[in-house]
C-alpha cells in the first residue's frame, strides 16, 4: 500500500480516460459527481459515455437535468453497467455491499482491466469483501478500488447537488495490494477531473482516523445541541446567547440521520471506542475542574494538536500559507477585502470566518498556494488598510 501521506495531484492524460463511466447513486456525492464531469463529458478530444443508475424516485429529476447519455433504474444495475470500464457506486454504505454482490455476478459483462470503485465512508469491510468478490483470476479481470472522497455537506440529495463539490477534496483509495498501480490511471484521471486530490491508505487505518476526525465528531455535536436544548427554561436564554463557536461545534448535528446509521453500522468499534475515550478525558476533567494543572493540561493538549491541522481544504494532508485580517462589523467589508485581490489576479484558495459578533470587529483566516502568493496578497491587503496578524 502506497504511503499515506503522499497525495498525488498529477494530472493525467485523455488517452487514460475512461470511456464508459456509470454512476450509481444521484443523491448529494453521486449528483455532484455527474455535475462535476458535465466538462469532462463534452470535451470533443475523446467522446466519453456517462451514464446512471439511479431510484424511481430521483428519475425524471435526473432525467431533466441533461446530465447523462443514459439513465437507469436501480434494478437495471447489470444492464446500465454492461461495457463499462469505470463504476462508481455513490449509495449508502450498505447497499453499496449489495450492488457489490451484484456487479460481481456479471462482472464477465464489464470491459476488461474495468475498475469498480465506491465513495463510502467506511472502508475495511466493503474493501475486504469486495476484494474478494473480484479476485485477480484473470490478466484482464475487473478489479474493486475502495474510495472516499472527504467532501460533503449537512444537505442531502439530488437538489444538493454541487459541481464544485470535489474541488481540492482528498480522494483517500484504498487499491488492494496485488493490483498494478497502472490500472489506477482511469480512475486517477477522472478524480482529477472534479478537481480533487488523491491519497493512497490501507482501509483499516482510514476507519480509524475518520473514527476520530469524523464519526466521533458528528455523534458529539449532535448530542451537544441535544444537552444544550433539553433543559426548556434555558434553551431560549442559551440560543440569545449562542455565537460562532456553538454554531460551528453543532453544525454537524444538522446532518441526516440516515445517512449516519450506515457509517455508525459499518465502523462500530472505532467509533464506539473513541466515545470511551472521550468520555473518559471529560470524566476526568469535570473531577479536576478545581486543578489548575489538569484544566492547563487540557487546553495545552487541545491547542497542541489543533495548532498542527492548518486550512482544512475539504480535506487532509495539505500545504497552505494562512493569514488572519480582522473586519469591521460594518456592509461592505468582504467586497473590499475581495476586490484588491481579484483586481491583483490573486486567488484565494480557502477562507474560514473566525469570530463575528454584532458591533464588534470579526476575523477571517485567508489560506493561499504558496508563501510567495500569501506575500503578495498581505501587500496588497495592507495597503488597502485591513489589520493582518500571522496565524
């Protein structure tokens, strides 16, 4: 397995390009993957055939967005999948495992050296069972490529779709050990495609780290809005007084239950012993309030490890110059923090309002390419009159 902390941002020729491509799935990450290849797809350099698999009920929808050369019901999964050198399931995670099965079946009906891949949250036991439904038997046999784009939102759905959904997006692929690296390429090239970036890790240590980064995160800002809510004589009182870091510790409790109930399914151990841990690190730290060492230690340790993940990027393991510029709480005041830049051909590659209170002064962390780019904006934001401070 290619080491985890290379991600590869190649861009990849057309003659690598797959030719038939089925997406099977339209809610949020499959929708916004068809939106997202629209320019790939009509590029007359080499004619690509797209099509997707889809429910009955996000048909005509799918249908009258243009999307696709062809669209399919679920139930015709064999037929919409026959030719077809690149499959990309984008369903929940376990009826990912079921159209695995399926596909498997009738793999002999895929094109040769074809690549089935999916874009599920968890990734050790679809990849160990799907490994295994589309063995290396033959020189030409269709092989199963784990995947994960980290990228996604609290909305749901075909209506949520996004084109700009993958851009600058970690793609991790979980590859299995014996598959030539050169089979990627396909793959490779329409992930860039969408814009985003790739990196290669083994699928036991995804389940772990997104346990951490992820799954544990969204259990505990649900069950944080929960408490926060519960007691009626203080819910009003606590929303009149909530601000910007309540809104982005609970942001994620906004998100579809149903769509957490597979992933919860699927990585129940990780998951459930980062709860422990937590728990535990809280326990000891309601005990210890009174201690000034254990309350240091705290936020010594926290602000550690939050000092080390710099601007997100929908993503991990990547490389930006960041700066702070403080905002007057007054109109007007991200047109003026823009305009010197577009005006200077400078591009701003991520952005992260920071504290906003009303008739107070805000702050925005700017994230830029390079330290050279990062330079020329701070000149440039200087001279326009905004307070910068280093991050």
């Amino acid at each position: 397995m290619p080491d985890s902390s290379t991600v590869d941002t190649t861009e990849h020729r057309r003659h690598d390009a797959p030719t038939r491509i089925v997406i099977v799935g339209a809610g949020l990450l499959g929708g916004s993957l068809l939106a997202a290849l629209q320019p790939y797809r009509t590029d007359p350099s080499r004619p690509v055939h797209l099509s997707a698999v889809t429910t009955s009920r996000t048909l005509a929808a799918l249908r009258g967005r243009h999307w696709c050369d062809a669209v399919h019901l679920n139930e015709e999964i064999t037929e919409a999948c026959a030719r077809a050198d690149l499959v990309i399931l984008c369903t929940p995670l376990l009826t990912i495992r079921a159209q695995v099965e399926t596909l498997a079946a009738c793999r002999h009906r895929l094109a040769p050296h074809a690549i089935v891949t999916d874009v599920g949250s968890t990734k050790l036991g679809i990849c160990a069972h799907a490994f295994a439904a589309f063995p290396n038997d033959t020189p030409d046999a269709p092989r199963f490529v784990g995947g994960h784009p980290m990228a996604g939102s609290e909305r749901s759905g075909l209506d949520a779709s996004d084109p700009l959904l993958y851009q600058s997006a970690l793609w991790v692929l979980c590859p299995p050990d014996d598959l030539d690296p050169a089979r990627l390429a396909p793959l490779r090239t329409v992930i860039h495609a969408v814009g985003a970036r790739i990196a290669s890790i083994a699928p036991d240590t995804h389940d772990a780290a997104v346990a951490r980064i992820s799954h544990v995160p969204q259990l505990v800002s649900s069950a944080l809005a929960g408490w926060a809510g519960e007691d009626e004589h203080l819910a009003a009182t606590a929303l009149t007084l909530a601000a910007g870091g309540f809104r982005d510790m609970t942001r994620l409790a906004l998100s579809p239950v149903d769509v957490w109930q597979d992933i919860i399914a699927t990585n129940r151990t990780p998951i459930a012993a980062g709860l422990h841990e937590l728990s535990d690190r809280l326990r000891t730290l309601a005990d210890g309030l009174a201690s000034t060492d254990a309350l240091q230690q705290t936020f010594t340790d926290g602000r550690a490890f939050r000092q080390r993940f710099h601007m997100p990027r929908k993503g991990i393991l990547h490389d930006l110059t960041e700066f702070i510029v403080r905002l007057d709480d007054r109109p007007g005041q991200l047109l003026a923090l823009f305009a010197p830049l577009a005006e200077a051909g400078i591009n701003v590659q991520d952005l992260e309002i920071l504290k906003v209170r009303e008739g107070e002064s805000g702050t925005v962390l700017m994230g830029f390419g390079t330290p050279e780019v990062a330079a020329a904006a701070r000149d440039v934001l200087s001279a326009a009159g905004f307070a910068i401070f280093e991050r």
